[in-house]
C-alpha cells in the first residue's frame, strides 16, 4: 500500500496536476470556419439592429449594402493560418503574403493571452485552451472607438491536423 502511494505521488509531482500542466499549443491553428460564420452573423445581425435608418439609407444611396460592409470590416485583418511557435512568438500568414511575427503568447493553465504588436487599438487577445480548441476574446484599448465592434466577438481557432 505504501509502495503505492509513493508511486502515485511521485508520479503527481513529476506530470503536476492536470490543472497545472500547459497544453502544448504548438503548430498551426485556423479560424473554425462554421463557427466564425455564426458569430459574424449574430454580430451583423446586432449593428444592423443598431445603425439608424438615416444612416442605412445613406449607405444604400452610395451603393454600398449595411450587411455587406459589416461583414467586409469584421474580416479584415483576419489571418489565413497562425502558428504558436514554442517560444512565445505568435506567427500570421494572410493570403499569398510572406509569413510574419506578429506577437507573443502565453499561457497559464488553460487562459491563454496574445499580444499582438502593430494591431491598433487592440491590446491584447484572451481565452481559454481546450484541447485542439481556443476561443479567443479581444480586449480593446480605451482610446478605440473605431474597434468598438470587435468588443462582443469571439474568435474560435482549431488546430490545423
């Protein structure tokens, strides 16, 4: 019995607790599509909820569709692929663009945090690790009216197989 019990906790102290102990988020990660589409809808659904008619109809007399440009703006930025490198860097590839170090990540048990470097009015990204999941949240600088849309999104990665 006492073999037992020094076995297992050794075995503890080596491997941590399940809490304790970091998921390896390494290697490529993309936007989960179907689930991206659902919150862009549900976003797009609220600011046109939103957008005073005097102002839909301005754009409509430009040419110019709420809908469409909502969605358009939600996207923008957005990567095609990024890649959680083991030493904190965070690298991006959008479209046919050369890959770059984008920013730095870091991980405490399950709540992961990304600073990203040259992405005005965002501070950083937050969120939660869950197996080949990561929702990710942003946390907007106060001064970024601009970006006010983006504060309700969530942005859900899978692990690229």
């Amino acid at each position: 019995m006492r073999l037992a019990l020094a076995a297992l906790s050794a075995l503890f102290l080596c491997l941590g607790s399940p809490s304790t102990r970091a998921a390896d988020l390494t290697g490529t990660w993309v936007i989960d599509q179907a689930q991206w589409s659902q919150e862009l809808d549900r976003l797009v659904d609220h600011m046109l909820a939103k957008i005073p008619p005097k102002v839909a109809a301005q754009m409509k007399a430009k040419g110019m569709d709420p809908a469409t440009e909502f969605r358009e703006a939600a996207k923008e930025g957005l990567s095609d692929s990024i890649e959680f490198l083991p030493n904190g860097v965070v690298r991006t590839t959008r479209h046919d663009d050369a890959p770059s170090d984008d920013g730095h990540w870091t991980l405490e048990g399950d709540d992961i945090k990304i600073v990203v470097d040259d992405a005005e009015g965002l501070e950083a990204m937050v969120g939660k690790v869950e197996g080949d999941w990561i929702t990710l949240k942003p946390i907007l600088a106060g001064d970024a009216p601009d970006a006010a849309f983006m504060r309700d999104m969530t942005y859900p990665l899978v692990r690229r197989p």
